[in-house]
C-alpha cells in the first residue's frame, strides 16, 4: 500500500486539524500544562457514552470527540507510515501532544 498511500501529507493536514481543534478549545499546544489537562481527559475519554450527551456539553464537546478521533487516526496514520517504511512526522503541534499524552499516560 505504500505506493498509494501519502502517509506524509496525510500526517501534515491532520495535525493542522489538531491546532485547529485545540484553537477551538482554547489550548495553546505551547503549554505545556494546558496540554497535560487536554491529554488526561482524552486519556478518560469513553466513546460509548459520550454520543448521547453532544447536545448537553455543546459545541466544546463536539469538538473535543473530534480531537479524540483526531488522535487516533494520527496515531494509525503514523504506524501505516512506518510499516510502509515511510518517514512521516506531525507538525510541532502534534510532537507537543503526543508528549503531553505519553507523560500523562506515565502518571495515570
């Protein structure tokens, strides 16, 4: 599949996704405390039970379920590229976040 998958420019417009939601959060992925409250809560985050209550947390919920997803397709997108034996890496953005989950992830 790697002749037909760009696992790079994949990995670019979904951490550009990932600011964008962080944006909409109020996060600044350059802090790296506020990152660390952002990643305990995707750690916590139960997807089975969090459709039914969109409409009760509004629109930070929603964006916070595609955060959430977000993370997950990255993480599937990078696995892809290396098994591909490509080198793909996210933005800054997504460095700063996947520290924030792997060190909340230690403390958990």
């Amino acid at each position: 599949m790697a002749d037909f998958e760009d696992h790079v420019g994949a990995s670019a417009g979904i951490s550009l996704e990932i600011e964008r939601k962080l944006v909409a959060l109020g996060v600044d992925w350059q802090d790296e405390s506020a990152l660390r409250q952002v990643a305990g809560e995707v750690l916590q985050y139960d997807a089975s039970t969090t459709v039914e209550g969109v409409d009760k947390g509004g629109d930070r919920k929603l964006v916070f379920m595609e955060l959430c997803g977000l993370i997950g397709l990255m993480n599937t997108t990078l696995a892809e590229s290396a098994t591909d034996g490509q080198q793909a890496h996210g933005r800054d953005s997504w460095k700063a976040l996947a520290k924030a989950l792997w060190a909340a992830k230690g403390s958990a």
